[in-house]
C-alpha cells in the first residue's frame, strides 16, 4: 500500500494544519472546503450556515495566543493574548500564506460522499464524490483521506427533555442560531445549559435583557481567562509541572484548583458548585459571569421540571414567569454524514483519530477533540501522526490492542457515549504527549537538562506550549527553542500600551523556579520513599 494522494474535507484551523502536515510529509493533498473561505468556526458568519459552525459577535478565544499557536508559526507579539474571532481568522489567514496552503484547498466544494473503494482492502483506496456551489459533481479517488469538519456544526436540541416546552408561547432557539443580543432587548430570557457556549451567552444577552436565567443540571467550576498576576490562565496552568503534580497528587491538585476557585467567589454562595471535582471534567471559562450575579443580571438556577405556556418551572419548585425566550446551549451531535463505513467504525477512535476497528489505516479523524487546552496544536500533532501512520512511517497496535486501550485509558480515546456527552474529553498534556511518543517528537526533559538547562526548566515549567513538540525528531524546527524562550515575551507585549515606569513585577519565571525546585523536592522525596526507604529502613 502507497500512500499519495490525500483528500483533506474542511479548511478550518484543523484542515489547514493537516494540508501543511501532508506537505511536510511529501504527500499530495487536496482539501475540500465547503464555504469560499478558510477559517471554519473563525470566519464570522452574518446569518449561521446550515451544516458549518458558528461563532457569535462578540466571541473572543478562551485560549490565550501562545496556547492555541501551531507549533512552528508563534503568533504576532501585538496580538492580544486572548483574540476576537477576527483576529484569530488573521492568525490563520497568516499561517495558510506563511507555508503557502491556499493553492491545496477547493473552495466552495462540498464532500457528499466518502466510501471505501472496491479494491480497499488491498489498497486502502477511497472514493470522494464532492459537489461544488454551482452543482458540479466529481469523483475522485484517494489513497488516505484526512476528516477535519470539527464538532460544533450539528446542534443537539433535546425537546424531548423538557416536557410542556409545545405549549411555550415565546421564541426558542439553539446557541448555534445566537448571533448577538439584538432583539432580545427587555426580554425575561431562561439559558439552558452551563457549558462555555452557554455561561458565554447568559453573560452577552444580559447586557441588554430584563433578567437571564441560566438553568443548570450539574454545576460547573467556572475559571478565567485572567490568571495570576493577570497573565492569560492557560499559561499558567497547563504546564508540566502541573501535569505532574495532578498525576502523582490528584486530591492535593483538585482541592488546590477548587481552593482558588471559591477564593475569586464562593461558587456554593453563587450556586455554581457541581458535585464533581475541578479535574474531572473541563471547566467554564468566563471572566464576566461572577460580575453578571453580582449585579443580578444573571441568576442561577437548578434544571428545568416543565414548562407551563409561559412559565419554566425547575426541579427545586421554583417558578419562573412569563419568560418570553428560551436558549438551549445544549451541545452538538458527533456527526460525518458523508461517511459512508458501517457506522461501528466511527465508535472507536484510537486516540481520537483513528476508526479502531479499520484496517489498512487509511482514513483519520483530526480535531475531534475536547480538553482543557487548544485544539489547534493537539489537532496538529494528530495530523503529523496521521500523515506520518499513512507513510507507513509508523505504525498501530494490533486492532486487539487498540480497542483493549480505548476501553483502559480514558481521556486518551474516543469511545461514543450514547449522549455523546464529554466522550471528546482528553487529558490535554498526556494526551499531546503520547502523539509526541508516537511520532518521535517527545522533548526529553532530562536529555535536555544535561544539554540545555535553561530551555529545559522553560519546558518543563514554563506554559506547555506546542513548540516543544518542534524540538527534536521528524518536523524539528531550528526556531522552536527560541521560540520557546521568547513566549512570555510575546505574552506580555500586548499589555505595552502605557509605559509604565519601574522595576517590572516579578515575573513567572520566579515562580516557575519556586516550582521547578519545589517540584524536583517532592521527587527526591517520592523518589527516597519508593526505592531507598525499603533497602535502607533507618535511612
Ligand atoms: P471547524 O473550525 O468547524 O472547521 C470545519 C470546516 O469544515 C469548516 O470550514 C466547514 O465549512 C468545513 N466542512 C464541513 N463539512 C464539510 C464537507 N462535507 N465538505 C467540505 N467542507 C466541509 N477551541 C479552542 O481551542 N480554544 C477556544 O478558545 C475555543 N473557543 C470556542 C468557542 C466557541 C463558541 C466554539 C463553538 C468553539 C470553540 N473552540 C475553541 C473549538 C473550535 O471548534 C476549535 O478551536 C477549532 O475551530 C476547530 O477547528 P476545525 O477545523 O476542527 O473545525
């Protein structure tokens, strides 16, 4: 089996770093983009387009700069740390010019069809029927082809859930129709839902709105984008040293998140409080929520019971009345309705993206994701497996092994769910590793150590940024250590629009010394417990 010819469907973030990674590996791809853009979610859409996602007006990333970067293309240092859509768009649009992606990708060219050709258990063949605006079809076929349409396009709308919602007289609506605020000025509004889309949504409209109700079944642990010493949270948090410590002292990380959390407010008081711990699942990120309850624009409420006309009655009894508009910020069907493989295929993806139960690997999906982190630079490492898998570079586990693995290791697979709910969950930084493992791109903190000491405790305190995975092996990037070493930099050139006079802050390299050290202690004392201790008991 010889892998050439690679049909990449969609030209969102996830497309374009997957037409990039096809270069990189000498194959031949050509992308399929169904609008006449690139940008997927990112291009703002006026009116929502049936079928693709959408972003609302006012939207601006939750993942700081750094953190959502491609690995060998940092952003612009005047960037804001946390974008309007717009901007994001311009990152992209920079990233498609800088390593020449456009002359790959077929605009306004629908994929209907992907099937397995009739030769494919030989080959690995497929065939690609697409359909342009003005309804030309083509066939083609392809030696591998790479899904990328994302996950936020087909809007799950449980009416059945919420009884007596037939006889509500008021407007309702998914948050994938939710553009801005306009028209909903003076309006008694109920959110359904508290994920980001839903706590982003109660926070937009209650600007102009009477009163929004923002109506949970669970809770959620709410987060900033603002972390300490107001650098962007992400870069705070996600990085090694954390992921060490959430792994060896996971009750010790999960009360200290929930500690800082309750200190910016109280989430019982503000009945926020879910019953899991902060780990378990991702929280919201929303920098205005807290200020919105405060000042009695939004409020809190338990699920809905039913719905009587115009009155939302919740489980706790409480009544709710004349409510004139209903959102449903109730998530999104997993859905590739031009895949045309026995449905099981699409169950079991080996970390993400690969169809577990498929043999030749000829097909991967990449950015079918959720964690903590961005799903740029987790997305890219998928597209660098998968081209590298297609090469024969590299290979699976025995289809045994991968579906032993995909029932072991949650967090690192996907396995369908029913609901669908948190099954795209991964644990962001041991997830990127282990496709860094697979690849061969893994830094290698204690090689690094010996040889580079200072880019060393950057990498292993500093912000798990995807330049790391640009350091050694396939792809390495001669610009990454700099790269590396300049980010915080870039972090903080934003905020140079007033000079301010005197010695600057102390950085977060001072603590993350504090933290490397405090760190290498906790080792030396886990490492005296486990190995030494029991040789040497009076030790
Ligand atoms: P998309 O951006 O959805 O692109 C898919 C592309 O495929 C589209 O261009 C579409 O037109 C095309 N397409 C679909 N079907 C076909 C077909 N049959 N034929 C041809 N083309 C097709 N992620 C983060 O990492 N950080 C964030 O802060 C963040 N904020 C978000 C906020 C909101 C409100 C939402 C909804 C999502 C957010 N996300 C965030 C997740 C976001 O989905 C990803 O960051 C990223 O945009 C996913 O890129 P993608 O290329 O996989 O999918």
């Amino acid at each position: 089996m010889v892998v050439q010819r690679v049909a990449v469907i969609g030209a969102g973030p996830s497309g374009l770093t997957s037409v990039k990674a096809c270069l990189d590996e000498g194959l031949e791809p050509m992308c399929f983009e169904s609008s006449h853009d690139i940008g997927g979610l990112w291009r703002y859409k006026e009116k929502p387009e049936p079928g693709r996602a959408n972003v609302y007006q006012s939207v601006v990333i939750n993942s700081s700069k750094e953190m959502m970067a491609f690995s060998d293309f940092p952003p612009l240092p005047e960037l804001p740390n946390n974008m309007h859509h717009t901007e994001v768009l311009k990152y992209l649009r920079l990233y498609a010019h800088k390593f020449n992606l456009l002359p790959y990708i077929y605009f306004q060219t629908t994929v209907t069809s992907v099937t397995q050709a009739a030769d494919f258990t030989g080959t690995g063949r497929w065939i690609v029927e697409t359909e342009t605006v003005d309804s030309q079809r083509a066939t083609h076929v392809f030696d591998a082809v790479l899904v990328c349409t994302g996950h936020f396009s087909v809007p799950h709308l449980p009416l059945k859930d919420f009884p007596g919602i037939e006889s509500f007289p008021g407007r309702y609506f998914h948050s994938w129709d939710y553009c801005n605020p306009t028209g909903l000025e003076d309006k008694t509004v109920v959110v359904i839902g508290f994920g980001n889309s839903g706590s982003d949504l109660a926070v937009d409209i209650s600007r102009v709105a009477n009163r929004v109700y923002l109506s949970t079944r669970t809770g959620a642990w709410v987060t900033c984008r603002v972390g300490p010493k107001g650098i962007p949270a992400d870069i705070a948090w996600i990085t090694r040293t954390g992921a060490l410590m959430q792994k060896l002292f996971p009750s010790w990380s999960n009360r200290m998140f929930e500690k800082k959390m309750n200190e910016m407010y109280d989430h019982q008081l503000y009945g926020l409080k879910p019953k899991h711990s902060f780990l378990a699942q991702i929280p919201v990120v929303n920098d205005n929520l807290a200020s919105q309850i405060i000042s009695g624009r939004v409020r809190m409420k338990p699920n809905i019971k039913e719905f009587r006309e115009s009155n939302v009655i919740f489980t706790d009894g409480s009544i709710v009345e004349n409510v004139d508009v209903v959102v449903f910020a109730t998530g999104y069907k997993h859905s590739f309705p031009f895949l045309q493989l026995r449905s099981a295929y699409m169950l079991h993806l080996y970390r993400n993206v690969f169809p577990a139960a498929l043999s030749p690997p000829t097909l991967a999906v990449v950015g079918f994701i959720s964690g903590a982190g961005s799903i740029n630079p987790a997305a890219e490492l998928q597209a660098r497996w998968a081209t590298r898998i297609f090469k024969g570079l590299v290979s699976l586990p025995k289809q045994e092994d991968m579906m032993k693995a995909i029932e072991k290791e949650p967090g690192m697979h996907y396995r369908f769910s029913g609901s669908g709910h948190n099954s795209l969950q991964v644990d962001f930084i041991p997830y990127m590793d282990s496709l860094a493992h697979e690849i061969g791109v893994h830094p290698n903190v204690l090689t690094l150590c010996l040889k580079d000491p200072i880019l060393a405790l950057e990498v292993f305190t500093g912000p798990c940024t995807s330049y790391q995975y640009r350091l050694t092996g396939p792809g390495r990037w001669s610009g990454s250590r700099n790269a590396i070493l300049t980010q915080m930099d870039r972090v903080r050139e934003p905020f140079r629009t007033r000079m301010v006079p005197g010695p600057e802050t102390s950085s977060l390299s001072q603590q993350n010394v504090i933290m490397f050290f405090g760190c290498t202690a906790l080792l030396c004392w886990f490492f005296c417990n486990m190995y030494i201790r029991p040789v040497f008991p009076l030790w």
